[in-house]
C-alpha cells in the first residue's frame, strides 16, 4: 500500500506511521530524531548536486538534507520519489505514475467513454479526489489550475445542487485537460498531506500563491526541488512564526498577496520591503528568545534598535561573507533554503558581539562602514601630514600606540644572548608557519642586510654584495656619487647601479644632497628607491 496511489488515502506505509505514532507520544517526532541521530544531517545550500567530498554534512545547521526535509513536512519516500520529482505519464512507464490511475480509475475508458470526459463531471471529481463539494469551491477560486462551469452560466453555485452531475468542469489555463488534471492532483494531494503538519494547514488559495512563487512546476513538467524548498520555508515560518502577511487588496496574487512570499519573487516586488522588515524583525526576536540569558531586573535588548536597521542596509554585504553572491542567482534571497541558512547566519550575528561594521572589515577588504568602522582610514592629505595616524580619531589600537608600547620594551642582556640568528629562523619556521618557497629568502635578505655581522659570527659570511641594496642608474657621472668614498651613496660604473649600505643615517644624506648640484629625474628616482628600500615591503612579500 505504500506504493499504491489509486485513492485519495494512499499511499499509505504502515511502518512509517507506526514510528512516527510511538516517536509523537514520546514527546518527539520522525524529524528531530532523524536530525539528531543521522551522521549526514545538512547539504551545501548553494547547490546540493555540487557537494564538495569533505563537505561537512555532520554540522547542525541548516538546510537539511531531502530525506530529513521532506520527513518535516510528513511526505513518504515513496510520494516524494514517484509524485514529485517526476512527471506523471499518460501510459505506463518504469518507476512513474500514470494518470488516470491517480484518480481510480483502472483503464483509461470506461464503457468506450474516455476518463477524461468522466472525471471532469463534479461529483466524480469529487469522489475521485476526496473533496468536499466546499473545498471544491475554494479549489475553484484559488486558481492554482483556471476552470469554470461549462455551459452557458460559468459560475459553481455556492452550495450543492441537487442534480450536482450537470456541474461539469472545463479547464482554461491550461486548456489542455491532462496537464490540467495531472497538475490539480498534485496539488490537491500537497493540500492534504500538509493538513496533517502543524503550522502548514494552508488554504487552496495560500497554498496556491506558494506553490506558484516556489513553482511546484515549471511549465508543464514537475520542479524536482520544490518540496525541499517548502519544506525549508516552512522551517523558516515554525522557528521564526513569520506571519503569511496576506493582504486584503482586490486582485492581488501570489507575492503581492501572501506578502512573505515577496521574500522570493525579487527585490522589485511590492511586498519585498515588507516581506524583508518582516524577516529581520522576526530574527530578532527569536534570537532574544531562545538565546539570550534574561538578566534579572534587566528588560532591555540585546542589541540597540538600529541594529537590525544597519543589518538591513547592508544585507548584500553580510550574505557574501556567507557564501552567497548577490551578483549571481547563488543569493540569499532566490530560494527559501538559502533564505533559511541566511537567517540562521544573521541570528549568529546577533548574538555575537561583532557590530556588523566590524564583521565587514574583518571579513571583506573593500568595504568600511560609515559610523562603524572600526579602523577609519585616512585620505591622501592627512596622511601626507601625519603617516602615524592610523586609523584615525585617536584610535587606542592606532600606529602611534603600538609604537609608543614598542619603545616602552625593554629587553635585557641575557634575552638578547639567547635569542640568536638560528633560533629566530627556526621560531618563525617552526612555530609561525615561515616558509620562504622559491626564490630569494626574504628572511635570510634582512639579515645579511641588517644584521651581517651577527651572520658573520655565526660562521655564516656576508659578502659586500649582499649587504648592498642597489637600483639601476644611467646615465649619470661616478664621481658624482664616489666623492668622498665614505659617502652614503656609491655608483658602480661597470654594472651601472648606484648602491647603499646600511646604517644609512639621514643627516649623511643630507649632507650628500647638499653638496651636489641640481640632480635630474632619473637620479632623483634612484635616491628615493635606495633611500626607501630598507623598508619592511621589499623584503616581507
């Protein structure tokens, strides 16, 4: 029987419904033990089918997996493998459904008269489906699938005739009775299944705004992902008791009329903003109520008030921390699964004591948060006029701070003894991940430069070369540069490159450039290069 779809109470699988009964009087349900007990309990969230091999499906977040997912919303293996990741077949097919069976019917004529032309007549499409002549009505006025009365008045009277079989259906969009009646049976038996979900007991007219916004089909053929999608948007409306938000403007359907829906038909919607405001409110609100400790004789908020509003304003920015691209249809706002991991992120936030500004700096190199930056930089003139000023407005974390707490280091003779050339490049090997890779050892370049002597003694020599720092120059005159020959800067005229040896002191320099006579471009060039080389950037890349 639980492969049996022939009435409107199948399929049913006992075992199921056995273990669901003893888990529901046990005070827990199929779902939670299943996410509790599996290994495998949540999938990428971007896209399933791209599941990475050391994804880490143990972690308790969401989304859930399928076979949890539709657990939630009480579907089978069975109904969600045959009735809704695949199309229903007009003639028999391997592992499909046909047609005319899902409405009882055995063959696909009775007496030489095609079934079609049988189950359009109300009261056997009431029999065949398990409707009550009310919820026919209300399946009438959903519009999920568009008919009307055929015949001259194409309005169902609102309470049962007592001839109903001369109440016949005649299908307009589509007019083609088969997808009609393919798509009305699925969504008819959608309907029923969630009535046995608490907080799921939609309405054909709510029920119909869901599935056409999440697109129970696309076109004529089944969407293979919308149950994992409903169920994901129906998690986010338990956990959070987000409100439908209907509306009661004449005409209004689907996201303009089930407002949260707004939250998946586009920012250009009507109802997103509200659908949005809706969203962040209700995440606050969770969050103070299931994770925040109450502290006693203290009523207010965890956060302040425009919180969630900077939140708001910078919904983009946070979901690509998250993973998510809002240039790309991989954003937090395409799908309820994404919008589900995406709330789930932004409850974390809450509770953390990251301010949103911080988490932007931290987290992403082009963006500084006006009014919570928490490293204000400056502009090219303040920092022409003071380098140290970083970042600005006094910062207690600023260069002139740990510069000031540099200088207040005091280190005594024996530290200094221990700490020799080889223990510091076996410290930063070992413990600080130092790896120089190919190429020039960068490491090794600061100390033949800045410390040649303790190498030297370290029977590690240093030659002249390496001490030097040096820049191309030409054209220019050697006695310019060799004159006296102590001075800060030499010129070797055979591989035509002006060189400098530390210490270079700047009132040596000074005195150099003083004696000379007006420099030109290219020498000017090559005395900033030298005179700036001993700076950390050209020997830590």
């Amino acid at each position: 029987m639980q492969s049996t779809f022939t009435a409107p109470e199948l399929p049913y699988a006992q075992p199921l419904d056995i273990s669901r009964s003893y888990l529901r009087k046990l005070g827990t349900s199929r779902f939670q033990t299943m996410r509790t007990f599996r290994e495998a309990i949540t999938e990428f969230v971007i896209d399933p089918s791209l599941e990475a091999s050391d994804f880490r499906s143990f972690l308790w977040r969401y989304p859930v997996r399928i076979e949890i997912a539709r657990e939630y919303l009480g579907i089978s293996p069975e109904e969600y493998d045959l009735l809704y990741t695949k199309d229903i077949t007009l003639a028999p097919a391997p592992a499909q459904l046909v047609l005319h069976e899902l409405y009882g019917f055995p063959d696909e004529t009775v007496d030489g008269t095609d079934w079609t032309n049988i189950v359009v007549e109300v009261p056997e499409f009431l029999k065949r489906t398990g409707l009550s002549y009310c919820e026919f009505l209300e399946l009438w006025h959903s519009q999920f699938v568009e008919f009307q009365r055929a015949g001259k008045d194409k309005e169902f009277p609102q309470c049962e005739p007592c001839c109903p079989e001369l109440l016949i259906i005649d299908f307009i969009d589509p007019s083609d009775a088969n997808e009609a009646l393919r798509k009305l049976i699925v969504f008819i038996r959608l309907w029923r299944t969630l009535h046995s979900v608490r907080g799921a007991r939609y309405t054909f007219t709510q029920l119909a705004d869901i599935a056409n916004v999440l697109k129970l089909f696309n076109g004529a053929n089944i969407n293979p992902d919308f149950i994992r999608e409903l169920a994901a948007f129906q998690m986010l409306r338990d956990d959070l008791r987000l409100p439908l938000g209907i509306s009661e403007e004449a005409g209004a359907t689907g996201a303009d009329r089930t407002r949260i829906l707004g939250l998946w038909a586009g920012q250009g919607a009507p109802s997103w903003d509200w659908a949005v405001q809706h969203l962040l409110g209700r995440i606050e609100d969770y969050a103070e109520a299931h994770h925040v400790i109450p502290t006693e004789g203290k009523h207010h908020r965890h956060r302040p008030p425009e919180f969630m509003k900077i939140i708001a304003s910078n919904l983009e920015d946070l979901s690509s921390l998250a993973g998510f691209d809002p240039t790309t249809p991989a954003t937090w706002d395409k799908k309820p699964t994404s919008t589900l991991r995406f709330s789930e992120l932004l409850t974390k936030v809450y509770l953390s004591a990251f301010t949103t500004g911080e988490l932007l700096y931290l987290f992403n190199i082009d963006i500084h948060l006006d009014g919570d930056d928490p490293f204000p930089e400056q502009d090219k003139n303040e920092a022409l006029d003071s380098p140290f000023n970083l970042p600005e407005e006094n910062h207690p974390y600023g260069l002139w701070e740990l510069r000031r707490k540099l200088l207040e280091v005091e280190i005594s003779e024996d530290e200094v003894k221990q700490w020799s050339w080889h223990r510091i490049t076996s410290v930063l090997r070992d413990e600080f991940g130092y790896d120089p890779g190919s190429g020039t050892d960068q490491l090794q370049s600061i100390g033949e430069h800045f410390f040649p002597e303790m190498l030297s003694h370290m029977s590690m020599p240093v030659s002249s070369s390496a001490r030097h720092y040096v820049t191309p120059l030409t054209p220019t005159k050697a006695g310019l540069w060799n004159t006296p020959p102590e001075g800060p800067f030499q010129y070797d005229s055979a591989n035509k490159q002006l060189f400098m040896q530390l210490p270079l002191r700047d009132e040596d320099v000074n005195r150099k450039l003083n004696s000379l006579d007006q420099l030109t471009g290219v020498e000017q060039k090559a005395v900033q290069q030298l005179y700036f080389a001993p700076s950390p950037k050209p020997n830590i890349a």
